[in-house]
C-alpha cells in the first residue's frame, strides 16, 4: 500500500470558511456542547454550519475506543455532563432546528454504554417541542440488547449504526468493535419496533474490494437496513490508517445503483456524503417512497 495517494480533482475540496466555523464553534463553546462534525473533521462542515445545522455529539468528547480511521480523540473521557441534554435544547432552539442529529463517542467505560444519556437528550428535545424529528447514531453499546431497547422506548426517528467497512478490516480499522454484532444491533432494533428506520453507513478507500462492499451491502438489508450512505474515507491526519485508494463517482453510482436494486429506501453514496450529511432531506426522501401520495 502506498505512503500517500495523491487527492483526485474530484475530491478537490474548497477552503472551509473560517467566518462560520468560529460562529458555530462559539455557540458550541457556550453551551459546553461538540459536534462531531469537528471532532471527526467532517469535509462539509462549512455547508452544514451555514445551513444552521450540525451534529451533535454527546457524551464528551473522548472515546474509549481507538478505530484507525477516526479522528475523534480517544482515552480516559470526563464524567456525563447532567446538563448537557439541556444544553442540547438550548442549541436546538437557537438554530430553530426541526431535524436534530445525535451521535456520541463510544463509552465502553459505563455500564450502559451511554443509553442513558441518549434516552434523556431524546426526551428533553421532546419535551421542549414534542414535533421536532431526532435522528440518533449510536454506538454498538457492547450488543447490550437492554441498552439498545432504552434508546428505541424514547420514540427517535430514525435509528443510525454505522457498519463502516468490510468484515476482513475490522482487526486493523475497528479492532475493538465486532461486525455481526453491529449486523445484530440493526437486526435487533427492526424487530423491536418495525416501523423505526433503520440506517447505516459504509467508507471506502480503506483496502476493501468490489465484492465486500456488494456483501455488506447484501448483509445490511438482510437485517432489515432502510437507508445507507456510502463515501470516500478521508485520512485525517499521518497517525490515522492510510488511503488504499480513491473511489471514482462512476462507482459510488454503481453502488448506489445496485442499492436500489436491493430494496434499501434511501441510498446515497457519493466521495464526499457522510452518514448525516443531509440527514433531514435523505428522511423525507424514504418518506416519500413509503407514502407515494404524501
């Protein structure tokens, strides 16, 4: 594999604004809240911030697992902030948001993986305004099924859980987290309630070939997967596991292709789509397929 893959014109990113990441990151700083969309060093962030909308990510900002791939700090995190499902309605309101996105950082050092804190964030939005959509990106929780079941008991929207790559990469890019046990968690969470949508969300460009990328896909429907994105993994920094190699957009079409094929409602894969990129927009996209007349 290559030291370095030179960055494709497709994926010639503009400059990010300086101007309306500092506005976020000060709103984000006063209300002691992160966004994943700079802990993870999201490529769209100038567009989604500008848009007066983020991801946020709870739980502190420190994970206690360390995938080669992310650029979310990992080590011993802070104590659960209680205030912070408030501070989450405090932000909500300031950007009038209708669609929120919740993620968090792995906290395998809690007994419930940080469920609790997702089910009382979820049921703060929802006390302030009972109509507003949440769209959690959960961790697998350690296949706790009691966990997993608190967090679809506070009604979200919809329920995303990212495969991320191919089974044969999980020892090398997700060494301490388990590929049918993340298979299991979307299997899981469709038979406890059937209505949830379920999401997923798959990088390529880390050593994958053709076939696994076709086989996970096959795999995530076959658990009862709705939505899936698809997008190019960006080396955040020289630390992080390398690129294999740069998707061309003839393929991210292929594979989008073979997706609506399969059944999933919503498919969207492109270099630059990330898995809450457009979140609210991919949603009423299943929407409209499931209720043609809406």
């Amino acid at each position: 594999m290559p030291a370095y893959v030179r960055r494709p014109e497709w994926l010639k990113l503009s400059p990010l604004d300086p101007v309306i990441l500092n506005r976020m990151n000060r709103l984000m700083q006063d209300l002691e809240l992160h966004t994943v969309c700079e802990s993870a060093r999201c490529p769209n962030r100038t567009e989604c911030f500008a848009r007066g909308t983020a991801t946020f990510m709870i739980l502190g900002d420190i994970c206690t697992r360390n995938c080669t791939f992310c650029a979310v700090k990992s080590g011993i995190p802070q104590p659960i902030d209680p205030d912070e499902p408030q501070h989450i309605v405090a932000a909500v309101d300031k950007l009038a948001l209708r669609y929120v996105v919740i993620t968090s950082v792995t906290r395998d050092d809690l007994p419930d993986g940080g469920a609790s804190q997702f089910v009382q964030t979820i049921n703060a939005i929802h006390r302030y305004d009972f109509s507003i959509l949440v769209e959690i990106l959960i961790p697998d929780f350690r296949g706790s099924l009691s966990a997993l079941q608190a967090v679809i008991g506070v009604s979200p929207t919809v329920l995303n859980h990212n495969i991320e790559t191919a089974p044969r990469l999980y020892p090398e890019v997700r060494p301490e987290a388990n590929y049918l046990r993340s298979l299991e968690l979307i299997r899981k969470a469709k038979l406890l309630r059937s209505s949830l949508v379920t999401k997923s969300g798959l990088m390529l460009g880390l050593g994958e070939e053709q076939r696994e990328v076709i086989d996970v896909m096959t795999d995530l429907r076959r658990v009862g997967c709705d939505i899936l994105t698809i997008g190019q993994y960006l080396q955040p920094s020289l630390k992080h596991h390398e690129v294999a190699r740069y998707v061309p957009p003839g393929e991210f079409k292929e594979y989008q292709s073979i997706g609506e094929e399969m059944g999933f409602t919503s498919i969207i894969s492109g270099p630059l789509v990330r898995s809450s990129f457009h979140a609210a927009e991919t949603y009423l996209s299943t929407l409209k397929l499931n209720n043609p007349r809406s």
